[in-house]
C-alpha cells in the first residue's frame, strides 16, 4: 500500500521546517503585540505626569475667584455704610429744615406784635397775639414729636417731674398731687428734655 504524498511524514525536509516556521509566528506576534503595549504605556506615562503637574491650576483659579467675590462684597458694603450715613445725614437736615420753617412762621407773628402801637393797641389784643403764637409753636414741635408736660391736678411722677416745693393737702385724697407747675416739662420721642417743675401736696394728718 502506497502512503500518500501529502502524508506530513514523507514531505521534504524543506516543507517541514516550513511547517514547523508557521507554527512559531503566533508566538512571534504576541511578542510584538506586548512590545507595542509595552511602548503605548510608557508613552502614556509622561501624560499623567503632565496631567499631575497642571492639577494645581484650577484650585488656584478657584481661590482667586472667591477673593475677587471678597474684594467685591466689600466694596460693595462699604459703598451701603457710606449712603446710609449720607441718607441719614439728609434726613436729618430735612427734618431740621421743616422744624425751622415752623418756628419762622411763628417768629413772624411773635414780630408783628412786639412791634404793635402802645397807644392804638390794647393789652388783650398784645395777650391774644401771644397766645396764639405760643398754640403754633406748639404745634409745630408736636410735629416733630416733641410732648409738653403739664400736669396740673395729677399724681406726682418722680419720672418726669421735680418737687421744687410742697404745700398742704386738705384731704387724704390730695395727697401726693400736683398743684401748680412752676415749669413744664418736656417729652421728645418718649425721651425726656426737661422735667416738670411742680409744687406737690402734702397730707399731715
């Protein structure tokens, strides 16, 4: 029985050893594909140093940024600080303003009598006047929240009144009252300018 020519046991020694060349190149392959890898990560290496030294950037970027949003939330307060004491310096000046532009108005009537005729003018006329000046000046310290305090026929208040002298109650009940005022007092935004100076019932029995 004759073996055939394609039997790898009677091929030339020529196509064995290209047999036996073929079954190497795999592992010739996977040789150079691990060299390539190999190269590929050591390229990559100088990356991520690269990236590592350029990380520091951004917080940096950060920190300059919250120190500008300082810089200017301070700027920005202290641009407020200095209107809210203009405003109030403005305010003060206008109320000022409109307390003197009463008192102007007052002033003026005061003048007009204090230079009236003697002779052609008669004394209830001069007291009317008066009078009437003081109910507009008055008024025009009310308005700015000035109060006057008189309190005649009312219980002595230590607070807002001074005893400059006492006199005798008749009864039990008038004890501790106010008699007569000597000086009013007075109130400004419930903070007190002048006490009353009062004389004050005093009950001995």
């Amino acid at each position: 029985m004759k073996r055939s020519d394609k039997d790898p046991a009677r091929r030339p020694n020529g196509e064995q050893g290209d047999a036996m060349t073929d079954d190497f190149v795999p592992s010739v392959r996977s040789d150079a594909d691990e060299a390539e890898t190999a190269s590929v990560e050591s390229s990559a290496a100088p990356e991520e140093d690269d990236a590592t030294d350029s990380g520091p950037v951004a917080p940096d970027r950060a920190l300059a940024d919250q120190q500008d949003k300082y810089l200017r939330l301070a700027a920005e307060y202290d641009n407020y600080r200095k209107r809210a004491v203009r405003e109030r310096q403005e305010a003060s000046v206008r109320g000022q303003a409109e307390l003197l532009r009463g008192l102007i108005d007052a002033l003026d009537d005061l003048s007009r009598f204090a230079h009236v005729d003697p002779a052609t003018t008669d004394t209830k006329t001069v007291v009317d006047g008066v009078a009437m000046v003081e109910r507009k000046m008055l008024k025009t310290l009310a308005s700015i929240g000035v109060e006057v305090i008189n309190p005649v026929d009312q219980t002595f208040d230590p607070a807002t009144m001074e005893a400059v002298a006492t006199e005798t109650a008749l009864s039990p009940e008038d004890d501790h009252v106010v008699a007569k005022v000597y000086q009013p007092g007075y109130l400004f935004n419930g903070q007190l300018l002048r006490p009353a100076r009062v004389v004050v019932k005093q009950w001995n029995g």
